[in-house]
C-alpha cells in the first residue's frame, strides 16, 4: 500500500511559510536560519492539524549531506594543533562537558524534560548532529531540537556582542554567501555517491543516526588520506537543511509545544548559566593557555560549531585554536554522548523522574 506525504497545496504552504520565517532570521542575523525557519514553519502548520511528511529517504539523504558537512570541517591541521596542546583542550572540553551533563541531570531530576531528552538536548555539540542521534536513542526528538537550536540562538548572540566588543582593530565583517560558485563536477558527483553509499550503509548495518554518521566517518578519512575532495555546493546544503528542519518540525504537536513553553524559562536559565561557567573556563585558559580572552572565550563557548566558526573567521582570534577546542568537544560528545544520555535516563526512570 502506497503511502501519502501530503497535498501539493499544503506543501506549497509549507514551503512559502518556510522562506518568509528564513528570511524574516537572515534579517536578523540569526544563526542557522534555513534549519530554524524551515523547523518553525513545519511545527506551525502540524500544530494546526495539517497532515505532511517528509519521505524517508529524503530525510536519510539530507543526514547524510550533514555528515559529509562535518567530514569537511576536519582538516589535518585541526589534528596537528590537538597533538601540540592536548592538555589544555582534554581540560576544557571535559569541563564544558560535565557542566552541560550536570544541567541536564538537573533538569531531568526537577522533571522539566523526560527520559534522556535534558541530556541530549543539552549536550555541547553539534545541534544538528544531536538531534538527530538523540531519536535513535530513545530521546524525544521534537524537545532535544527545542533545546538544542534555543541553545544555539543564545549562544550565537551572546558570542557575537562579546566578539564585537572586545573585536580587536581589522577585524572584518563576514563575507556574503556565493549561492552560484564554480563547483568542481567530479567531486560533487564523488561526494554524492558517499552521501547515497554512506546514507544506505548505515541504514543497514543499523547504525544509530547511521545515514549521517557512515558518510562523516569515511568522508573523513578519504579526505585526509587525499582520496576526495567533499564538494557541497551552497544550495545543495540549503535543501539539506530545508529537509532536516522540516522532518523535525513536521512531528511536533500542540501538546508538545504547550510543554516547550512551560520549560522555556528553566531551559533558558540552564543555557545562561552555562554560558557563565564557560566563561569562567575561557578565564583559566587565558591564565594557563596565554591566549587572548576573545579567542579564549569563542574556544570554550559551547556551540554550535559552526557558527562559532563564522564569528571566528570575522575576527582577529587563533581560529585553528578556536575549531581545534570545538572539534574536540564534538567528537568526545559523539563517542560519550549516548552512553551518558542512557546512564541518567536509567536512573531517572528508577526514580520516577521520567514522565512528563
């Protein structure tokens, strides 16, 4: 029996709410716009009882363009700048890590969110790659996002007043994006063919968040072997975020936002307080590090990383030491991550910490 994904017309309506909501945040300069806008737009419509979804393998597709989005964000000098230093950056990544776990346990105690949900939804990593992991282990996906992307917003604003602030003289503002460069044929076509591989590999092999995790992994490494160039043209990651914004957004539902709005003050104060201890940190790592306190704080300011990145690129900081800190955070909550998320869901449960 063949299965529906919606109307023409509510598609349509989808689509057209989709880029008024990302335009209205690329106003605004807000961070990752295109996933927000397309999330926002996506829960609007399903609280109201609109009937759409996306097709699986879109969605599997587009995890897998993320992934080869990761894979291309590590160059070998990232690896090098990690060997020099790997006192400083083992130090506070364990740190920022065990601050956001703590808030989350919180949390999860004072039954703000169930389950794992607090947890994944308040590990310092990559939102995107979070979210998505965070449903393969039991966590409720439509809340991680909720706290993942609000994290994100705040985090992305406080960096960019503290980094137009302390910006030392030159720094320059960020260049616009070229939606139309020269794209080099054969390597997009490579990169394709890992995303599709990547995508179905995982699926099968029954890899938790397989579709993105297979193509970051091998991208990864043929790119650091020499092997591939990852070739991700502009609007081919827009689409991508387009479908990932709108297969989270799609599930979400008036109870589940009604619930997002009664814990928007404590999730809230959970992120400042966090941007606080992170600052702190940034503190002892330009006493310990001897590195300037912008490049120290943009270091320890927990994600996302690529926005972190942006404002980086537009400011006069060490950005290898910068992306080598956030690499390594991300990588050490990708390996540790679920089992965390599982150790404190179980506990919780035991305790009766887990309903809603």
């Amino acid at each position: 029996m063949s299965r529906t994904f919606g109307s023409p017309h509510h598609w349509a309506a989808l689509t057209t709410l989709s880029l008024l909501f990302v335009a209205g945040l690329e106003w605004l300069r807000l961070p990752a716009a295109l996933l927000l806008g397309s999330m926002a737009a996506a829960a609007l419509l399903a609280a109201r009882g609109m009937d759409l979804s996306v097709p699986p393998q879109l969605f599997y597709g587009a995890q897998g363009v993320v992934g080869c989005l990761i894979a291309r964000a590590f160059p070998p000098a990232i690896f090098s700048e990690l060997a020099r230093n790997w006192p400083i950056f083992l130090g506070g990544v364990l740190s920022v890590v065990a601050a956001s776990t703590a808030l989350g346990w919180l949390l999860t105690r004072r039954q703000v969110l169930p389950g794992s949900t607090a947890v994944w939804g308040s590990s310092p990593g990559a939102a995107t790659v979070m979210t998505v992991m965070s449903e393969s282990y039991g966590a409720d996906i439509r809340l991680v996002a909720f706290m993942q992307y609000m994290r994100v917003v705040v985090v992305v604003l406080v960096a960019t007043l503290v980094a137009r602030l302390w910006a030392a003289p030159g720094s320059h503002p960020a260049l616009p994006i070229d939606w139309f460069p020269h794209v080099v044929w054969p390597s997009l076509a490579a990169t394709i063919v890992l995303i599709v591989a990547g995508a179905v590999a995982g699926r099968a092999l029954r890899i938790p968040a397989g579709p993105m995790l297979a193509p970051m992994v091998v991208g990864t490494v043929l790119q650091d072997a020499g092997f591939l160039k990852i070739e991700l043209p502009p609007l081919l990651l827009a689409l991508a975020y387009l479908v990932v914004g709108w297969s989270i957004g799609l599930r979400f539902s008036r109870p589940i936002l009604i619930h997002a709005a009664k814990a928007f003050s404590r999730v809230l104060a959970s992120i400042l307080v966090l941007i606080a201890i992170c600052g702190g940190l940034a503190m002892v790592l330009v006493a310990l590090a001897h590195v300037d306190p912008l490049t120290a704080y943009l270091a320890t300011s927990p994600g996302g990383a690529d926005s972190v990145a942006i404002i980086a690129s537009s400011t006069k900081v060490n950005v290898p030491f910068v992306m080598a800190m956030q690499t390594a955070r991300f990588v050490f909550v990708l390996l540790t991550g679920p089992g965390i998320a599982r150790l404190i869901a179980g506990r919780a449960q035991k305790r009766g910490w887990s309903s809603y």
